[in-house]
C-alpha cells in the first residue's frame, strides 16, 4: 500500500519570482497569493515576483513568502490529483509550518499569520544579536559537539542548530563564535565549513526573546486534529496531541532541528514517497544521503508531469 509524506522546506531556498508561473497559469495558486495579500494588507505577490534577493532574503519577508509558495503549489496538486494525499507532513524549520497547514491542522489564514510574525520577531532578536550560521561538511554531530564544546565552556556562543543528513550539521552562533568554531573545526580535520545566507543564528538560545514572543500568537491559535500525521523538528517524532505539537512548535525556535530523524521516522511509519513541495530541491537531494524511497519535487510547473508519471507507474 502506497503511503506518502509531503516535506517543506525552509529558509534559504526563496529566489525572486518564486510561484509567477503557477499564479499565471492556475486559479488556484492565484487564489492563495490574493489570499495572501489580503491577510498582509499589502501586495506581498508582488514582492515575491519582483524584488531583488537581499530584500527578499530579509527573514521579515523570507518566511511568508515560502509559506505562500508552498501553499499556493499544495492547492494546484490539490486540484489536479485529488486522490494525491499525504500519510505524513513534515517540514524543515520554516516548514514545519507548512506541513501543519498541509495536513489541515490549522487554516492557511491562521498559518500566515503566524508565520509573519514569526519571521519579524526572528528578524528583531537577530537586529539585537547579530548572528548566522554554517554548514559543517563532513562531520558527525559527536564530532562537532566534541570540538565545540571548549568554546562553549569559554563562554563562546556557539551551538549545533541543524542535523540534516549524514555527515551534514549545520552550526549557528555570533559572528564571532562562528569565526572560532570555523578555525577549531577546520584545524582538527574539518574539511569545509560554509557559511550560509541567513541573517541570524537560528535554532539557537540567541532566538530565546522571538521563542517568547511566538509563544503567546501560537497560544491563540486554533489548531484542529486531522488524520494525516505531522513529524516534528524537535524530536524526529510524532506529535500526537495539540498542546504537544504547539509547545514542539515554540520550542523550534531554540532547538535544535533534528531533519534526518524526521525522515528516518516517516520511513519506519512506513512511507513509500516523499514529495518536496515548495522553493527548491534541497530536501529532496538530502532524502537521496538518508534513505532509498522515491523522491520527488515540485516546484515548477513541468514537475507536475512527474507527479502523474508517478502516479501512472503506480509510485504514488
């Protein structure tokens, strides 16, 4: 029996012009951008179609944007495969969002409200604490933790945020602790340390004041169960109640996200394929280091061949 998980991505994968030729060709994905622009009061469409990168890398912009797109291409497979559904959701970081929405357990309105403020009270504890983050390659999260933990002791703030696939942990901290993980990393046989383009070191205790903030929106929020089942970023594990997955929800925000575990979780759930939904292939070329299934991607309109292909072979 097929049993599909649907996985978002998250920070970093937004370009300009992001989900223009879904909104151009399918009502559908025009109706979540309109939807969009209305819960925002401004014409965020349009910033997604036209502005430069850095204005659109801002986290303030970042994290609706890709909520958005992934949205608005979850309505067109919606619409075009109607028997298409997931078993499981999941999402990296940002995605996590996402993947709650896709499974139904809160509306697409509620969703973007939450992500919008999420991604401005991000943006402001980054302002107060200026930060970013690095992908260490190859390296084992034993390895990494070994090494970074006389930094720690010496007060350098520094911290393991993401484990991503084999041999891949991302680390965040201040600029300064990252430029001292990056020479103790490389000096004890670390090959590549490589920044990333992100504005603040995310999934780390320097986002404690945007956790405080976030908590009392989410508190707020209704969320609904549904039978599609939702794996989260803290633990690599179901959550099997409300109030555990909005308290798993707050505390992404400093946690560590543990992605390979997600995966390796929806595999033992006994899930045949996975379909990336949203900005880029990031996630689908991580399943490809973490397990065997089938792995698919939609992100531009020729994709949605692939699904029916699928589909058709009976992979779906």
């Amino acid at each position: 029996m097929k049993k599909n998980a649907f996985i978002f991505p998250g920070q970093g994968a937004q370009y300009p012009g992001m989900g223009k030729d879904f909104y151009d060709h399918y009502i559908a994905a025009k109706e979540i951008f309109l939807r969009a622009d209305e819960v925002l009061g401004q014409h965020f469409s349009r910033l997604m179609f036209e502005a430069d990168p850095k204005t659109l890398s801002q986290t303030e912009n970042a994290q609706p944007a890709l909520y958005i797109h992934s949205m608005a291409l979850m309505a067109v497979l919606r619409q075009n495969f109607p028997r298409l559904e997931p078993a499981l959701t999941l999402g990296l970081s940002l995605g996590e969002y996402s993947a709650i929405a896709a499974a139904g357990k809160m509306s697409f309105e509620e969703g973007l409200k939450l992500v919008s403020k999420r991604g401005m009270l991000m943006q402001q504890a980054a302002q107060k604490r200026s930060g970013s983050m690095a992908a260490v390659l190859p390296a084992t999260e034993q390895r990494v933790s070994e090494l970074l933990m006389p930094l720690q002791r010496e007060g350098v703030e520094v911290y393991i945020a993401n484990l991503n696939a084999p041999s891949q942990v991302v680390i965040a901290g201040t600029i300064d602790g990252l430029e001292k993980a990056s020479d103790v990393l490389k000096s004890n046989g670390i090959k590549r340390v490589i920044p990333l383009d992100v504005s603040g070191a995310f999934h780390t205790p320097l986002m404690q004041e945007a956790k405080e903030g976030l908590r009392e929106a989410i508190e707020q929020v209704h969320f609904s169960q549904t039978p599609c089942e939702l794996i989260m970023n803290v633990t690599g594990k179901k959550a099997g109640s409300i109030p555990l997955m909005k308290q798993q929800l707050i505390e992404q925000v400093t946690q560590i996200v543990y992605w390979q575990t997600s995966i390796e979780e929806a595999v033992k759930e006994g899930c045949t394929s996975f379909i990336e939904i949203g900005a880029g292939k990031t996630l689908t070329n991580m399943n490809k280091k973490i397990h065997d299934r089938s792995s698919l991607s939609v992100e531009k309109i020729g994709d949605l061949d692939e699904i029916d292909e699928a589909i058709t072979q009976g992979v779906l």
